[in-house]
C-alpha cells in the first residue's frame, strides 16, 4: 500500500513537472530571427497549412477553434475575461441561479454588459468573488484545458472599466465594489487577481495565460503588475491602430512598457493596417509596424499583422512579401538618440524608427552595403521622414 502511494506521488509530481515545462516551452520555440507571427482568430482559415509556407511562420493562434493545430503552431481558447462566455447561460439563467454575481452600472439596473451584440450582451460577473472565479475556471476553462488546450486567451483586460461596472446585489441588497470610473484602485486589484487567480491553477497543468491587456487605461506601474500576473501579454494597440500610426508621446509611452516586459514575457503585438487585405496596406505603415516590432521585440514577441477598414478584419491569413524580413538575431537594445530616432542593430542589419509625427530627421549610416526591404541600396546620411521606420538588411 505504501509503495503504490509513493508511486502515485512521484507519478503525479513527474506529470506535474513535464506540464510544467509543456507550458514553459510554448514561447522558448518562437526564433530568434526574422519574424515569428501571431494569428488572430481563426474562424475564416480552411487551409492550416498557410501558416508553415512562407519564410516567416506563425507559432501561435490567439482564439483558435481547435486545439489541435500543425507541428509549430499552438493555439488558444478565447474567454471572454469578466463576462460569461455561454450564451446559453443568458441574464434571466444567473438572475434565478446566481444573482448575486451579475454586475451593474451604477443606475443599479443595467447590467454592465460591455458591448451589446445581436443576440444580446455577454452577462457580466463579479470576478473579485471567489465564488464565481472558482466557477469560471471549472464550468469554463478546465473543459477548454481537457480538450487539449495548453493556453488560454482572456479578452478585454481592460483596466479602464469600460463597462462601467460598479457594484452588484447580495440578498436584494447593493453592495458597491468599484465607482464606475477610470483609474479605480479597488477595480486594478480585482483584475490583477483575477489574472493571478487563472495563471496560480493553470500554469500546475502546463496551461498558459494569455491577456488583451490594454495599457493605456492604466498607470504605467498598474499595467505591468498586470501584465506580470499572466504569461503573455497581448497588445491590440499595437503601432499601427485602426489605420493609424500610433507617434509621438503614445508610441514612447508604449515602448517603455514592452522594454520593461519583452525580455521575459510572451508578448503580442498586433497593428491594423489601413485596408481590408495585405494588398491594400499603405507601405509606410508596414514598415512601421515591421520596424517598430523589431526594435522592441523579446525573445517571446511576436507580430500579428490584420487589416482595417470601418472595423477590425481578423479571422483571416494575411501576409506579404516585406513580412518576409529577416535581418538576424537583435545584438543590442533599443536606443534613443540625441535625435529623437530610435535605432536597434541586429546581426545581419539595423532597424531605425522615427516616432514623431511632425519632425524629419536624418541618419548616418555605418560603412557597408545596406539595403531596404524593396533592395534599395542606401549609404552614407539619410532621411528618416515623420512617422517612419527603415528595415535595413547589410549585404
């Protein structure tokens, strides 16, 4: 009897332990070089294969519809993060069942749904209660984790709380939990452990956290303890936002934070090009999303690149031939000049960004032959204009 308890003991530390490590190794595959990518959705994709055929792969699938994906690529099941992910389970299911879950704004009656879709609004629920945390995570994602999923996708980490909850009801009484506004302390916390919450029992199971963390909603110093409480941080901002370049004070802004999380973190970049296919992407904003990945990138980042017209286009394979980039392995970090350019060297090429919107700035080449992404060959003083980048190979 003794002997079958120690073996099931070390049996279950051992399957621990390789879970551990399962969940440790889903970003330590992504290379060093080129442009490993990220897909956002998958729902539009029949043919899997695309990932694998073009010289920069896709490793990872933000809400794939299966688990089981290609020999590289590992996908993610999408949760909804504070709203209740079964449409099944509607308002009138928690109002007889759990009542004292549902979130409000701060009428007491609306419930804070967030967005409101044709068939209604995702029930919103009280994520600070331990109750509905331990409910989500059973009812929800372990049958995800089961089905072979080794990461989960959290949407809309929005430390803003843009549904504007406030507070909810506890035997017909209100209990107020938040004020409904931006920078609320007490709202921070909740998120932040809510997120640890997941990655504390998941990460046992060699399952990984996922997070669309939005960080302007937030202090600086929130964001990161946020960002630090999962494995992954997903940034829909990005460089490029709804078909524009994000410059000037934001862009600083953004790359302080990923230079503080990039070298340990799992991070996703994803830029919506102006446009509904790669076709269409103005050439400026490719560079610029390319250029600005590649000076901050992490040995965890990658790059989701997606289309935008009067809304998001995901679901679908995007690529073309300046994705292709590949300029080594990054030899430096990213630095600032007197300038105002940022410039980061790599092992086969260099990458210089200029941010601001407004300014033209001017560069000195080191000696060598190098070459855009179109094989243009520069040397010697060039010309950054505003809001642009250079992805230059050295031949």
């Amino acid at each position: 009897m003794k002997k079958n308890i120690l073996l099931s003991l070390f049996a279950f530390a051992l399957s621990t332990n390789i879970f551990a490590q399962d969940k440790a190794n889903l970003f330590n595959q992504v290379p060093l070089n080129g442009i490993p990518l990220a897909q956002i959705f998958d729902n539009q994709i029949k043919d899997k294969s695309l990932y694998q055929q073009n010289q920069n792969k896709v490793y990872y699938i933000w809400g794939s519809r299966l688990a089981q994906q290609p020999a590289g690529v590992t996908g993610s099941k999408y949760f909804p993060s504070i709203r209740n992910p079964d449409r099944k389970l509607d308002i009138k299911w928690y109002q007889e069942n759990h009542p004292d879950w549902i979130m409000y704004q701060e009428d007491k009656k609306t419930p804070a749904y967030g967005y409101i879709y044709s068939y209604g609004g995702l029930v919103p629920l009280d994520v600070s209660n331990p109750e509905v945390r331990e409910f989500y995570l059973q009812k929800f994602i372990l049958p995800a984790v089961n089905s072979g999923y080794k990461m989960v996708a959290m949407d809309n980490v929005d430390l803003g709380n843009w549904p504007k909850a406030v507070g909810r009801y506890s035997a017909e009484k209100w209990v107020q939990l938040y004020t409904g506004q931006r920078n609320d302390p007490a709202f921070h916390k909740s998120m932040m452990e809510w997120m640890q919450f997941l990655k504390e029992r998941l990460n046992p199971l060699g399952v990984a956290v996922v997070a669309n963390i939005k960080a302007t909603t937030a202090p600086e110093n929130v964001v990161l303890n946020t960002i630090n409480a999962v494995d992954a941080w997903l940034d829909e901002n990005g460089f490029v936002h709804r078909g524009i370049k994000i410059t000037d004070k934001k862009w600083e802004e953004a790359i302080a934070i990923i230079n503080k999380i990039a070298s340990e973190k799992g991070y996703i970049s994803i830029n919506q090009l102006k446009g509904e296919s790669a076709a269409d992407w103005p050439k400026d904003q490719v560079e610029y999303a390319i250029g600005s990945y590649l000076l901050s990138r992490g040995p965890k980042s990658l790059l989701a690149m997606v289309g935008y017209t009067d809304k998001t286009i995901y679901h679908h394979y995007l690529y073309r031939k300046e994705m292709d980039t590949d300029i080594g392995e990054p030899i430096a970090e990213p630095v600032k000049l007197d300038s105002g350019l940022w410039i980061r060297k790599f092992s086969k090429g260099m990458v210089i960004v200029n941010p601001s919107s407004k300014e033209v700035r001017s560069f000195s080449l080191p000696k060598g032959n190098w070459k855009t992404l179109d094989d243009d060959s520069l040397k010697g003083n060039i010309t950054i204009p505003a809001a642009s980048a250079k992805v230059l190979s050295i031949k």
